[in-house]
C-alpha cells in the first residue's frame, strides 16, 4: 500500500510535497480561524442569551436586533464590509487599530465571530425559554435567588437541550469559514484555489479539499457524540 | 393522425436544414472588467480591444459570434464544459494551459507594471529591500507565476481573483505594491491620486492566444487565418492605435 501511494505522488503533477505543504499550511489556518471565533462567539453568545431572556425590552431589544442583523445578512457580505469597509474609514491607517485589521485574518475573525455568537445566541435562548416551568418554581420554592437559579437549573439543563443544534452551528461555520479565501487568506480553499489556478486541475484540487473538510466534519461528530453521550447520559435506558 | 406525423417530421427535418445551410455559430467568452481590453462601456455594452478584435475576426471567418461574460476562475472549465467555444479573454500562453486548451498563435503581449504609491522608493529588483513587503498579484497570471518564482518566501504574497478587490487593497494601504498586467493598472490606478509607476515594466511569457478546445484543430487554422489577415491588412494597427499609446502588436 505505501508503494502504491509513493508510486502514485511520484506520478503526478499536482499532489507534490510542496502543494501537501500548501494545503496543510491552509488546514492549519482553517482550524486556527474556525476554533478561535468558536470558542470567542460561545462565550459571547451565552451572556448575550441571558440578556436576550430578560423581560426589559431595552434590555433584549438590542440583542434581538444584533442576532436579526447577522443571521438576516449573508456572512460573504459581512465579510466584505468588515473587511473592504474598514480600511475606507478616513485615517484608520494612522491608528493602532490598522496593526489589526491591515491582515486580513483579524477582519474575517470578526465577522465569523460575529455571525456565529448571532446564532449561538439564539441557539441557547431557545434551549432556555423551553425549560419546564417546574423545575423554575421548584428553585424558586427552595429560595434560590435568579442568580443561582441561572447557574444551577437553567444553564446547565439548556446546555444539553442546546448541544445537539449547536453542534449543527459548529460544523456551518467549518464549511462556511471556506470564504475566507475571498480576502485573501490561504486557508484550504485558498490553498485549492491557488493550486487549481497554477495546473487547471479543478477535480484533483477541489475533491481533495473536500476530502480534508470531510475529515474536520468527521472529527467534530465524532467530538459531539462523545459530548451528547457525556451530558445526556441520564436519558439512556437502563442498560440490561 | 398518420399525415400529421409525416408533415411534422418533413417541418422537423427543414428546420434542422435550415440550421445547418446557416453560418457556423461560435460563442466567444470574456472576463469583464478588464479595461481596456473587454469592459461594459456607459450603456452597458460590452467593448474593448479584444472584443472589438473578436468582431473583426468573426467577421473575417463568417461567423456568427455571440459574445459570453464568464468569471476568470471557470474560463477553462466552462470552455471544456461547451459552455462557450473560444476564450479572447487575455489568456497568456503558458505550458501548463496549454496542456488543456489549444492556442491560437498570440494576437498581443503586455508587460507586466509594477504601481503604487508615491511614498513607495523601494528598487523591486533588490530582494534585500523587498523583504517583508506585500506583493498583490491577480491569481493564476503570469505575473503571479513570476512573483512565485522569482520572490517567493521573500515578499508575502496576496492573491486576488480581480483586479478590482486588489485596487481596493492598495488603496486601503494592505498592500504595498502591486504587479499587474501594464494596460489594467494604467487604467485603474494610474489615475487615483497619489499613485504612480514604481519600476520598469517587465516582458512575461509568449503573449496572448486565442483559447478552444483541443479537438478544433480545424478552427484554430481559421481562426490563425483570419488573425494574419487583420494584422497585415492594418484593421489590428486601427485598433491598437485606438486603445493603447504604445506597441502590444505580436
């Protein structure tokens, strides 16, 4: 089998050692981008989400507006105004700010954080409003105070009701993250792109791409059934 | 019934007949914008250098031309999916092309134009200077093969689909430099205040052919033909002299 396989990289044009380097160095970027606005969108989302439960409507109302702005604007045009948008502002260039946003990653960072807290948000306050009202009124029959209720009856049990629709979000925003090629950063589809424009083999630059993002997919799955399995292990029968 | 079916099969074969005593039709693909060479001039009407060569030469070999916008990333592929018959589209003759596509001889060659700010003074020949500069190249050129290959791993590289998103970046100061076909930036940059030509032009590759499919050897003669003829008979110089204020003729 290995044989096959160095016969095979030996044979081709395309999949040399150098456009390996070039696709790998893009799934790194890939994974870099798509971790970092995770995990920074989930902690931004679950504030926001309380926030968003609270009766006052000047407090969730701008909630509400944000999470309807991003999720009822393609995440392309997000990325286009974040990233073409700010550098129009006069005089940014003379500001720290341009140290950040003159890479493109730090732009698409944004908008990817953006986006993905916007439905994140959204995600768990639907897992929230739909606690049982007894589970509330039992709290509230022991004397915990709103803040303890939070943190020890409807965070953890909107938790699991929101891992399954939030693990549906996580592998979006992997297949999504694939426009970050349009400013410029070399992530895979960057990689393929480039690869693709230099041998004009679109099949054997794009399918392996897609065979990479399969395998990310395939990992996150993978990770979510072990999590579900973890937090939703008291919902199993009874084994016999 | 029978006498409908006869009749519709004799409407059937004259309309077939019909087709074929017609011109041979041929669909010609352009990437718009890329002045002056194909452009949608004020009224939304596609012209240009190129697409006014094609005009002159479909009507050199009798053709009925119909004119295709396609973006520069699906030109190859759309040609071999039939979804267009010839590329004008400023396609530089490189081997790698050619491995897919058939090339008529090359109807013009450009140099490539390095622009950029007034405050850029940096010798673009000297690697020690370029260090750690940003390079915009229009993915997939012959500029960004030379950029590759000749500065690779010295100058950060940013590859752009058009030219317009890399405009944009060297406006918003991401970029430091650009390296782009000489006629765009004379077109696009050039004119924004606060730009100018930072180094000599430099002559890339074999110039530009008309691309079709490998199996149309029989057009490709045709169309080399008719490329002869309006080069010697002074309708290429016309043209030439109405789009550019130097020599692109091959």
């Amino acid at each position: 089998m290995p044989d096959f396989i160095a016969e095979w990289l030996n044979q081709n044009e395309i999949f040399t050692a150098m456009t390996i380097m070039e696709y790998w160095d893009g799934l790194v970027t890939t994974v870099h981008l798509v971790f970092l606005s995770l995990v920074i969108g989930l902690l931004v989302a679950v504030p926001l989400a309380i926030l968003r439960t609270v009766r006052n409507p000047f407090v969730s109302g701008p909630v509400w507006l944000y999470t309807y702005l991003f999720r009822g604007t393609p995440l392309l045009i997000q990325l286009y105004i974040i990233y073409y948008g700010l550098a129009q502002i006069e005089g940014i260039q003379e500001t720290f700010w341009w140290e950040i946003f003159r890479e493109p990653f730090y732009p698409a960072l944004l908008a990817f954080t953006l986006n993905t807290a916007a439905y994140t948000t959204e995600i768990i306050r639907g897992a929230m409003v739909s606690t049982p009202n007894g589970e509330i009124e039992a709290a509230k029959a022991y004397g915990m105070n709103w803040l303890m209720r939070m943190r020890r009856i409807v965070l953890p049990s909107a938790a699991r009701r929101a891992v399954q629709a939030y693990s549906n979000e996580v592998i979006f925003m992997l297949h999504a993250s694939a426009i970050a090629s349009v400013v410029t950063i070399v992530d895979l589809t960057g990689a393929a792109r480039n690869i693709y424009s230099r041998f004009y083999a679109p099949f054997d630059a794009f399918i392996f791409v897609a065979l990479c993002y399969m395998m990310l997919t395939f990992i996150l799955v993978f990770a979510f059934r072990r999590l579900e399995n973890h937090l939703l292990r008291h919902q199993r029968p009874v084994s016999g | 019934m029978k006498n409908l079916i006869v009749a519709a099969s004799c409407a059937l074969a004259l309309i077939a007949g019909g087709a074929q005593a017609q011109e041979p039709s041929l669909r010609i693909a352009f990437d718009v914008p890329y002045e002056p060479f194909e452009y949608k001039d004020e009224n939304g009407e596609l012209t240009g250098f190129e697409v006014e060569l094609a005009e002159a030469m479909c009507e050199e070999i009798n053709a009925n031309c119909e004119f295709v916008i396609q973006a520069w990333d699906g030109m190859i592929p759309g040609l071999l999916a039939r979804k267009f018959d010839l590329i004008m589209s400023s396609m530089s003759i490189t081997p790698e092309r050619a491995e897919r596509v058939l090339f008529s001889e090359p109807y013009y060659n450009t140099p490539g134009g390095w622009f950029g700010p007034e405050s850029f003074n940096t010798d673009v020949t000297d690697m020690g200077a370029m260090k750690d500069k940003t390079v915009g190249v229009q993915r997939g050129t012959t500029m960004d093969t030379y950029v590759t290959e000749n500065m690779g791993g010295i100058v950060t590289i940013k590859r752009y689909t058009t030219a317009d998103d890399m405009v944009l970046d060297l406006e918003g100061q991401r970029l430091d430099v650009v390296f782009v076909d000489y006629p765009v930036g004379e077109q696009t940059i050039l004119p924004k205040e606060g730009f100018k030509e930072v180094a000599e032009p430099v002559k890339l590759g074999k110039g530009v052919g008309v691309a079709m499919r490998k199996r149309d050897t029989d057009l490709a003669g045709e169309i080399n033909a008719a490329l002869r003829t309006l080069k010697e008979d002074g309708t290429y110089d016309t043209l030439m002299q109405k789009y550019f204020a130097y020599d692109i003729k091959m």
